[in-house]
C-alpha cells in the first residue's frame, strides 16, 4: 500500500473510532491482545476515547498473551478489564468431558468456547450500546464480507470491526511506526493467537488461522463470538441510500 493510502486508512480508522465515542457511549472494545486488537488499544487511549476496553481471560490463554495486560498498563497507564468464565461451568464440562474433549468433536469445542468465551463475553457487553472487535476481512474466509459496522442481533447493539479493510502488513506497518507493544508468540510463527491447547504456529504459505483450531475444517474455525444460531451473520448498513442488507 501507498504512504498517502496508508496514511487515509489509519485516518478513516481514526475517524471511526470518534464516530463510536461521539454516538454510541458507552461501547466496549473485545481485546485478545493480537497485533490487531493493539493497534486499536493504541488508537483508543492515544486519543483518549471514552470506549472501555476488556479481555476473556478464559483461563487457557498462554503465558505470553496475559503477559501483555502488564505492558499495555505500563505503556499505556490502563488496566484492561479481564472477563472470566463462572469456574463452575468450568468444572461441570471437564468433569463430564475431560480437560481436552475439545479435540473430540467440534460440538464439544464449541461448548467450551461458549462457557469461556461467549457467556462471559455476553457479561462483558451487558449495559453498553456498542462493542469493537479486532477483525479483519483478510484473516480468512469466513471474515471475507466483514463489514466495518453491523448491528449484532444476538447482543442488541451496534457492533464495529475498524479494521476490517487492513491488511497484515497494514497492522505491522502501524505497530512498528507507532511502537506498539505486541505479543512476542507472533514472532514465533503465531498471526492469530486464542487458547493455548486450541493454537499453533503456522508453517510458510499455511492461512493466518491455520493455527487455530487446526485439527477442524476452515469453515467451523469460529468460537462463537460472532455466530448467532450457528451461522456467520453479517449486517451491513448502507449509509447511501440508508438502507440495510442482510446476508448470511
């Protein structure tokens, strides 16, 4: 990308993120503390915005990643909320299940990310008009119609994705230009980063969420977070004609 493209990109982005904190207070940023969701850390407390940030501390995050609740409040000053699943849903899945049963089915995965990441998520959301999240179109296929802004029917709220049209080298370009923290498991071969037992590094050429849930096909790698009823759901609004298109 062009300096003068790259520079309208982090513009747009910016001018985003003043739109959220001008309309739609109070709202919320899901931070998993990638590249990605640090680049929007940076945006938000450089400018000082009124938009809360949280984490899922799911309890199987690496070493690493909680690492970076550390740095970000001595960069930055700010202590990121963590969010954590009830322990004794917790406990009742693996003692019917076991530690790992993750790796057993895809129903089973997905019943561990909805104790430890979609209820508390819905917790974290609870009481707030909007929320942000860190994706982008080019992360994979089921982010390909990714809108920078969508209304979230699960949760009731607007929900936005500012980095929806960057690109990975976008994301590096501002993390390096701006001195951005970020966590040092993506120098070790891991673009996208969730639970420990559910990611791996990534070989040459493989797709930036191979690593995740790499023992399932491409099309179920979601936690939920964004699934209503199983399905990706994508709302876009079309501020020309102020107009709404609904696709799934």
């Amino acid at each position: 990308m062009k300096t003068s493209d790259y520079a309208t990109l982090v513009a747009a982005t910016g001018a985003t993120l003043d739109r959220i904190a001008a309309e739609y207070t109070p709202a919320v940023f899901a931070s998993s503390l990638a590249a990605e969701d640090m680049v929007l850390t940076h945006l938000i407390l450089r400018a000082k915005l009124p938009i809360g940030i949280f984490t899922l501390e799911t309890g199987r995050l690496h070493a690493e990643t909680l690492g970076m609740l550390d740095r970000i409040k001595e960069k930055y000053g700010y202590q990121v909320t963590p969010y954590r699943p009830d322990s004794e849903a917790v406990d009742g899945w693996v003692k019917q299940n076991g530690l790992n049963a993750f790796y057993d089915s895809v129903h089973l995965r997905k019943e561990c990310c909805r104790i430890r990441k979609v209820e508390p998520l819905q917790r974290a959301l609870a009481g707030n008009r909007a929320w942000l999240t860190g994706q982008r179109r080019a992360q994979s296929t089921t982010r390909a119609e990714l809108p920078v802004q969508e209304h979230d029917v699960a949760h009731g709220l607007e929900k936005f994705n500012p980095l929806a049209d960057w690109s990975e080298d976008d994301v590096w370009q501002y993390i390096r230009a701006n001195d951005v923290p970020y966590n040092p498991l993506h120098d070790k071969g891991y673009p996208s980063i969730g639970c420990e037992p559910c990611t791996r590094a990534i070989q040459p050429g493989e797709d930036v969420r191979a690593g995740r849930w790499w023992w399932e096909n491409p099309e179920s790698k979601e936690c939920g977070l964004h699934v209503v009823d199983g399905k990706l759901v994508r709302i876009k609004v079309v501020a020309q004609n102020n107009s709404v298109e609904v696709t799934s």
